[in-house]
C-alpha cells in the first residue's frame, strides 16, 4: 500500500485507474498507419491534457482540504466568526461544510450563553454577603470575592501572592464541610459557617470556601426580634398610659373643686400628682424606644470624616485625644454617624473616674478597602459584655439601654461592624469598621 499524504494516495488511485487507458490509447495510436508527425503531435496533445487534469485534481483536492482545516482551525482557537462555502446540492464535500458551519453556529452561542452565565455569576459573587475564598493544592489563594477583600482590608491582586497558612487560616484544609468554626477574618473574629468543596480549572484541583457569618446573621435577627417586643409593648403600655394620665387630671380638676377637707384634699391631689408625673415619665422613656423600631435608612453622600470628627469633639469638650489621617472620603449619613459617635464618646467620658483627664483616645485608620475608627478609655471596662447591645440592658443608674443598640444598628445600616472589648490595661474599646 502507497504511504502519503490523503492528497497524494488518493491521486495514486486516480493515477493508476486512467494510467491503462491513456496507455492503451498510445498503443493503438503507433500501431495505427498514419504519418510519424501527426502520432507524436497526439501523443504530445493528450499527455498535456491528461497531465493537466491531473494538475487540476490534485491542487483542487489539495485547496478543499486546505479550507476545511482551516475552518477546523478557526474553531479550535476560539474564532467562530469564520464560514465555509458549500456547493448547491447533495455532495459529501458540502454536506460536511455545512456541518461545519453548524457547528461554529452552536459553538457561537455557547461561548455567549458560557459568557451570559459567568456575567451573571460574577455578579453574584460580587453582591452576595458571604466570603468566598478559592485555592489550589498548595494552599495559594486564586480567587477571593469583594465581601473577603473588605473583611481582610486588602484587594484580590495581593491577596493572590497569599496562601492560607499566611493569613492565619492554615486549618482550614483539616475541615470538613458544614461545619462551624471560631475563625479571625481580617478584623472580624466571629463564628463562621464554612462550606468547602472542590472543583477544578485548567486540569488543576481547587478548593472553594464560602463562610457564612453566624454571629451577624443571628445579632440581625435579635435585633428584629427585639424591636417587634418594644414595639407591641409601647403600643399596649401606650393604649393604658393615655387614659391614666387623662384620668389623673380630671380627678385633679375634681378634686379641687370639691368641699373634702384641706389636708384630705393635698393627699389626693399630691398622689393624683404623683401617678400623672409617673405615667408621662414613663411615656417619655418608651417614646425614647421607638428610636430603635423607626431608624430611617442612610441617607448617604460623599464626605471627609476627618472635620466631622473634630468639630464633634471640640462641641462636646470631652478629654480626647486625636490621632487622624489628613482627609478621610467615606459613604456615610452624616447626622447618624455624629449621633453614634456622640452616644460612643458619652460612655466613655462616663466610664472615666474622677480626676482623670486626657484618657479618651480616638484613632482613625485607613487600608485598602476598610476605614477603622477605635474609641479607647481607661475606665473600670464592661462587666457583662455579652448583653452590651440588649436593648433595655443597662449598668447605669439613669441608663435607658437604648444608647449601644442604637450604635450597632446605625453602623449595621452602613455596612459596617460595631465591636466592644475590655482591654488588657484597663478600660474598654470601641472599634468601628466601615466599608470604603
């Protein structure tokens, strides 16, 4: 069997299959009678025609194929815009160009429905609230999604030169998955949620993580519970308040005109005063409440934190000491950031004993993609961290328990964290995390 090119064998077996006639043909014309010029002049004229076709058939052959692979070509490096030319009617030739050509068409809109599904994806990963971290079998991070890059307060493009073991999270990989760990994000220690799973890209084996913050989602659902309680009991106390106090006044107004003896008349008018007075007063202290069940959304603009800061300090005349940045451009509502930061720096100026001075300090930092405000004080700390942010919780005397609880869910409502501690020297600290 003839070795070759496809072109070249099948040229062979058109060769070899007119081969015996062209010979025949040149046979019977030298044994023929006719003049040695006009035999040679045949001769010569059909060798030309016979070689000719055969240059046509082969360099045609050739042609096709050449344009079929390049077709095939074209789809193997991604470019699907090119297209084949298929003969009118039923052939093998344009039966597999148009084939061909059905196959660009199907790869085409793959590639579009693959690009619409990691658009859609991408968007995804960037809106949702969870973090999201990818790596390979070394332990080397490969993808993070944004909610990761604010916790660690540093941008993908570095995190990728990372690996785990780096930023403190090296016993990931003896996990399993669903499970439930205490784990340092960045800034955030929390209880996490972790699902880990595997998957691979460009022949290699990753592993994914997405951590879901417990802590957060079940610190949003006691503060909604907390507010559906302040808000059923501020409408039934209210419904029973309203009538008291009108009560009380009218028996006031009874009373004084009424002939009861003077001393008996001062001891009715003195009680009926004293559960009026009790009764708005408690009024007042509810009204304080619905703070926490009708806090508008942040209404929030472009501003430079750094002179709100400042000129709030210097109106409130407090012992602070601040350490800021030049300038400060963050997202924020600026009258509930001032309210926040008024209720933060009246604790610890509370917190200070007597004949201290100079003991508040406040620090802003700043890093790729988090602003960190800390309140520090040297007073005697928080003896019961675990329900600073309780609404009706209080270790003050004339305390409400609103002031914290209204904190938190100022920060929360800018995307932010709002955290206490005792501090190992004395005193406690305050620590703000907000989105940049």
């Amino acid at each position: 069997m003839f070795k070759g090119s496809f072109e070249k064998r099948l040229f062979t077996t058109v060769l070899w299959a007119i081969l015996p006639s062209y010979l025949l043909a040149l046979f019977l014309l030298w044994h023929i009678d006719a003049s040695f010029y006009l035999q040679a002049l045949v001769t010569i004229f059909l060798s030309a025609i016979v070689g000719f076709s055969f240059h046509l058939f082969y360099y045609d052959i050739k042609d096709q194929f050449i344009s079929l692979a390049n077709l095939v070509e074209a789809l193997n490096v991604g470019d699907f815009s090119l297209r084949g030319k298929a003969e009118i009617g039923q052939s093998g030739h344009s039966d597999l160009i148009r084939q061909i050509n059905k196959l660009a068409d199907s790869l085409t809109t793959a590639r579009y429905d693959f690009k619409e599904s990691q658009l859609l994806l991408a968007k995804v990963i960037k809106q949702i609230k969870v973090a999201i971290i990818a790596c390979n079998e070394q332990g080397k991070i490969t993808m993070v999604n944004p909610e990761t890059e604010m916790l660690l307060g540093i941008n993908e493009s570095k995190l990728s030169h990372k690996t785990l073991a780096e930023l403190n999270l090296g016993k990931l990989s003896e996990l399993k998955s669903n499970s439930i760990e205490k784990l340092t994000l960045g800034s955030r220690t929390a209880r996490w949620h972790i699902f880990k799973d595997g998957f691979r890209e460009q022949g290699q084996q990753h592993t994914l993580y997405i951590f879901s913050d417990l802590d957060l989602l079940l610190s949003q659902q006691e503060q909604e519970a907390w507010k559906n309680l302040v808000r059923i009991l501020s409408h039934e106390i209210n419904n029973s308040l309203a009538p008291i106090i009108s009560l009380t006044s009218t028996l006031d107004k009874i009373t004084g005109q009424s002939d009861i003896e003077l001393d008996d008349k001062e001891d009715i008018q003195s009680g009926l005063k004293i559960i009026h007075d009790r009764a708005t007063s408690l009024k007042h202290f509810l009204a304080g409440y619905r703070v926490l069940t009708h806090l508008p959304k942040p209404q929030c603009k472009k501003v430079d934190i750094v002179p709100i800061v400042e000129q709030l300090t210097s109106l409130l005349n407090y012992p602070v000491n601040l350490q800021l940045p030049s300038t400060v451009a963050l997202n924020l509502d600026v009258a509930q950031f001032e309210q926040c930061l008024i209720n933060l720096l009246k604790n610890a100026h509370e917190a200070l004993e007597q004949g201290q001075e100079n003991k508040i300090d406040l620090l802003i930092k700043v890093n790729e993609k988090q602003l960190l405000i800390y309140i520090l004080d040297n007073g005697p700390g928080i003896q019961n961290l675990d329900n600073v942010f309780v609404p009706l919780f209080t270790t003050k005397a004339q305390g409400t328990g609103i002031g914290l609880s209204l904190c938190k869910q100022i920060i929360e409502g800018h995307q932010g964290q709002l955290r206490l501690s005792n501090r190992a020297e004395g005193g406690c600290q305050v620590e703000i995390v907000l989105p940049r």
